[in-house]
C-alpha cells in the first residue's frame, strides 16, 4: 500500500556505509520460486554471501517496489529474463539471520525478511535462461519433493513446502468454481 506519495530518495552507499547500515536495518528482498510446466524448481548456485549454495533467485528491494516489481528486475538482472509483475503471486515469507555477509566487516553478518513469489516460466523462456556470472556459477532443476528430501536451507525447503499447498489450494478453489466439488475435494487433498 501507498500512502501519500511516495518518492524514493535511494542512492549507492559506499561500502563502509553499506555496511554499518547492515549493521542497523533488516533487510527486505524479494525471492523466487521460479518453476517449470512440469512443477520443478529452479535453483541458483550463489558464489556470494550470505549464502553461498543453492538458493532462490532474488534479492533485495528497492524502496517503492512491490515484491512482484522487484522480482521482475532482479529476474532481468539475474537470468536476462524479462517477466511482467503480474505474473508472479505470493507464497510465503521467512525472517533470516546470517552468520557472514559478502560486505566488510564480513563477519558481522546481516539480517533478511524475504518475500517469496513463484512464476512459472515457458518452455521458451527456459530456454533464453542466461545466468549472471557476478551471481550464480551453476544452476539446477529440482522437484519439491527432492527439494523437501535433500540438503537445502531450511527456507528454501520451508518455501516449496508452501508452494505445494498454494497449489493444492488453487486446485481446490479451481474444482469448486467448476462446481465439482463434491468427491473431487476430497480426492485433490490426497
């Protein structure tokens, strides 16, 4: 929500002020959950910190972005894909405290509420995926349930298990506007 009109007065911090702003703020970013037709999960092999593994696209926000607008741009920045804000929807979100950061004092850590938005890509944009090499040096597809059976950060497993039941739920909700839901509830929550 916007209140009042809101213009940002953003600018670059140098480093050293970057950093003792870490030291002060939590920082709000936006994730992805980015799935193919078939339902499985694009994950990135970050080469920074704080979390340098296996992790969402995504990253922080801007000030005036909505959670859908952010991940639009970090998905252009990030992948070379150019995906509207309305096609992402909101699955969850996880509080998250970091031991190390990528910005000196290194060891002093950082602290992140992120958003978590899904958008399933087409074939073809799967196929125009173009990793930003300041970022990620691999990236896979993996179902949920390898996901929720691997050795994943819990947010991202805490995520996908939130994927599957929005799903679950839009398929029920789907069922019910059809008017079939009688028996067909009850066999979509098994």
């Amino acid at each position: 929500f916007v209140t009042g009109e809101f213009k940002s007065h953003r600018t670059f911090l140098p480093d050293d002020e970057y950093g003792k702003a870490l030291d002060n703020f939590v920082k709000g970013c936006s994730d992805m959950l980015i799935t193919d037709p078939k339902g499985n999960i694009f994950l990135g092999k970050r080469i920074v910190h704080p979390q340098p593994d296996w992790w969402y696209v995504g990253g922080r926000m801007m000030p005036g972005e909505s959670p859908s607008s952010s991940c639009s741009r970090l998905l252009k920045r990030e992948l070379s894909l150019d995906i509207a804000p309305e096609r992402f929807r909101s699955i969850c979100y996880n509080s998250m405290a970091w031991g190390m950061r990528e910005q000196q004092p290194k060891s002093n850590g950082t602290c992140d509420v992120n958003i978590v938005l899904t958008v399933e890509l087409t074939q073809e944009e799967i196929s125009n995926i173009v990793l930003d090499p300041n970022e990620y040096n691999d990236c896979t597809w993996v179902t949920a349930q390898a996901l929720l059976a691997g050795d994943y950060h819990p947010a991202l497993q805490y995520s996908a298990r939130a994927l599957l039941a929005a799903n679950k739920l839009a398929e029920i909700r789907e069922l019910e506007k059809q008017g079939n839901a009688d028996g067909k509830v009850l066999e979509a929550l098994r």
